[in-house]
C-alpha cells in the first residue's frame, strides 16, 4: 500500500542546481525540502482536532524553516550564532515532530496510508517524490536530521582565523571533539533509517524510492559520517605526541575501510543533477586520500621497525659496508 507520484525534473521547484560549492570539510549532498501538507483533509474525521493541529503546526514549523534555510545550507559559511542556531532549531523541529508522526503507524493503523506526503530531492533526477505512506514521511526526516548534523559538522570544521588576525585559521580542538559527536549522532540516524524504517517497505516501494534515500545512499553516508569521524581522530593523533604510529595506522585503516565501503554503495547508483555527481566525487577523493594517508603509516612503521633492528647491531658490530 501506499502510493508514489514523481515530478519531472523540468517542472521546476526547489530545487537548487549546484555550482561551486567553496571550502567544504564535510560535503552535503544538498537538502531535501518538504512540502507543505493538509492534515485536516486527510484525518480530519479520523483523529481528534487537538491531535491533527498539532501534527500541522509541527510539519508547517519545518516547511518555513527548510525553506528558510534550504537555500544558505549547501553554501560555504563560517559558523555564526545565527546560521549554528538556525540548523539547532530545525534539527529540534524534527525531533519534536518524529514521534508524533510515528503515532500514525501505531500497531499496524490503517492512517499511515491517508497522507500524501512530498518532498523536494536533491540527487535523484526527478523534482518531487510524493507518497501515501508515513514511513516515506519517517525516513525523510531521519535523513534531513543527518544532513543538519553533517551541516552543522561542517560549519565547526571550517578553519577560522584567530581574533588578533595574526596566526593562520585553525580548526579548534573542542570544535573537532564536538564534530567526532555529531558525526556519531548522524550515522545512527542514518543507521536506524536503514535497519528499522526501509523494512517498512515493500520490495517495489523500495524501487520506488528517490536515489537520496535508496538503500545505498543511506548507507553510504552513514558510512561517510563514521569515516569522517575517524578522520578528525586522526587528525587530532597527529598532531598528539602521545599517539604512536600503530595508533595513527590503525585509525588510517579505518578510514580506508569505511570510505571504500561507501564508495562500493554509491557505485551502482545513478547519481544525477550535480549533487550526487559531486557526492560520488568527494567520496572516491576521500577514498584516495586514505589511502595515501595508511600507505604513509605502513612505510614509516617498517623504517621504524628496520632502525629498532639495525641500531643495536651497528653499535655492536659496526655500519653496513
């Protein structure tokens, strides 16, 4: 049960098509934008009045605010108490919102099915998906809060010049522990979308599904939120004199697994209308990167595993001729 409609992507909408983005830390794939939906026609007769205007003022709070901030969100910023705060609302508006829409799905309720709902895509090549299911409504929500937090992740690992206008930008160590937390919080909702939300869906309602949230997609930033995650451990074991080389190389094999991982998700997807392009692009440079980063470490740790062996026979039987 449960209908889809898609619009075209030449119908024109929200939509934004993207040109450069700027200095990015974390990429976003753009945001998906609700449209506005009628409650009181839908389940008017069906749920109390106290009920359904709830429901509405909650969903109508998140369309302004999507639409509000939509726009700016893909944009590079430095993070500012307005642009921080805004995303902080947005994410609680659809924290409020997530468990009473869930009551519509209540021990199997027929109501799941009498709301249409539409969403704007980002990287799927048509416009709009709308569906007569709240669990397309459910998992729609689960990956705009993971894109906010991924947004917001960004807007802290941004370099910002010091106050005196004297050193060089630098991300601040509190700013990067607090992105290791956002990154954890956006991949489990990703991962719950996966496990507890796309079982909802039949087979060919999967099908149906936007590339933004096919099985694939998720997971893959799922895995790019644990990757980057790891990045910023990484980073931060760098710059630590306490952190030996095993450390550096275990957390750069990390790294190499969970952005191969999603590379291989994003693979066989027909990414489309710039977004997705630059998505499977920023993941394969990722990738590359760790790669590099774990090739380094494995050679500096068999130099230094050949000194630790050399060093005590030179100074007992001499240099090598």
């Amino acid at each position: 049960m449960g209908c889809f409609a898609s619009t075209p992507k030449d119908s024109g909408g929200n939509r934004r098509k993207p040109t450069s983005i700027g200095e990015v830390s974390v990429y976003v794939p753009g945001l998906r934008i609700p449209r506005a939906v009628d409650f009181l026609q839908s389940l008017g007769d069906q749920l109390p009045k106290t009920l359904v205007e709830r429901l509405t003022a909650l969903r109508t709070r998140i369309v302004v605010m999507a639409n509000q901030e939509g726009p700016t969100i893909t944009r590079t910023r430095r993070k500012t108490q307005h642009g921080g705060s805004t995303l902080l609302d947005l994410h609680q508006a659809l924290l409020d919102y997530l468990p009473v829409v869930l009551g519509l799905t209540k021990d199997g309720s027929h109501l799941q099915f009498k709301v249409q709902f539409n969403w704007v895509n980002q990287e799927d090549e048509e416009e709009e998906t709308e569906m007569s299911n709240v669990w397309y409504e459910v998992l729609s929500v689960l990956h705009l809060m993971a894109m906010l937090q991924m947004s917001q992740a960004n807007l802290l690992l941004l370099p910002r010049g010091s106050s005196d206008g004297h050193n060089h930008p630098k991300v601040s160590e509190e700013n990067r522990r607090t992105s290791i937390d956002i990154f954890l919080k956006a991949a489990g909702y990703l991962d719950c979308a996966v496990k507890h939300v796309l079982p909802q869906f039949s087979a060919e309602q999967r099908r149906s599904l936007p590339v933004d949230l096919a099985e694939g997609t998720l997971r893959a930033l799922c895995l790019q939120a644990l990757g980057q995650g790891v990045d910023i451990q990484l980073g931060m074991a760098i710059d630590s004199s306490k952190a030996t080389l095993a450390v550096k190389r275990r957390l750069s094999c990390e790294m190499v697994k969970y952005w191969q991982q999603a590379q291989d998700n994003l693979m066989n997807l027909p990414l489309a209308n710039g977004w997705g392009e630059k998505h499977g692009l920023f993941v394969k440079w990722k990738y590359v990167e760790a790669k590099v980063l774990l090739h380094s470490f494995s050679l500096a740790l068999i130099l230094l595993s050949y000194l630790n062996l050399s060093v005590p026979f030179v100074l007992r039987y001499g240099p090598f001729l």
